[in-house]
C-alpha cells in the first residue's frame, strides 16, 4: 500500500493538473488530477526528493509539477536539470537539485 504525499509535495501537482484541465479543453480535470496525484505519490515512495533540505525540495515541486504538464515531459524534466549551474545563489545544494530531477525521471519512468 502505498504513502500519501504530504500537503507540500501534493499540492503544486494538483495545482499544476488544475491548471492545464483549465488551459487545454481536450485535458480531463479528474483524470489530470488523478495522474499528477500519482505522480506525486510515486517521488515521495520512491523518495526522490529525500536528499532535499525544504528550500530547494520546494524547487524541484515547482519544476516537477510544471514540467509534467508540457509537451514532453521526459525532456522538461531532464532540461531542467541540465540548467542547473553550480554555485546557484537561488539553491543551496544545486549538485542535489540536479540528482533529484535525474532520479525523478527515473522513478516516474520518463
């Protein structure tokens, strides 16, 4: 049986699946919500984002839940970690972000 994701890890995905059954008519709001929501489940299973502190866990949300709604998702996710730059002032272990996108990826098999 798997865990519920906690509040802080759900919330940006179901807004992120709220947010695309709005912008594109052919998206399912139930549906979306239930894929985001699983997806959500999976990374904190998989504990994908353990290695976080809560700043850039909240980074990595954001980008996550953002780039599972785009066209090609596999791509976002792995763009974003490629753009992460060491010595980032925005994040406080920028070589931890990018493993977390990378095993991400992996977890939710993109």
């Amino acid at each position: 049986m798997s865990a519920t994701p906690p509040a802080h890890l759900l919330a940006p995905f179901l807004a992120a699946a709220d947010a695309v059954a709005r912008e594109r008519e052919d998206v399912d709001a139930e549906t979306a919500r239930e894929v985001m929501g699983e997806a959500a489940t999976l990374l904190h299973n998989g504990l994908a984002l353990d290695g976080l502190d809560e700043h850039d866990r909240a980074v990595v949300v954001a980008g996550l839940a953002s780039a599972l709604v785009s066209e090609d998702p596999g791509d976002a996710v792995r763009s974003r970690a490629a753009a992460v730059r060491e010595g980032d002032p925005n994040l406080h272990d920028p070589a931890e972000v990018r493993a977390a996108y990378l095993v991400s990826a992996s977890v939710l098999q993109l």
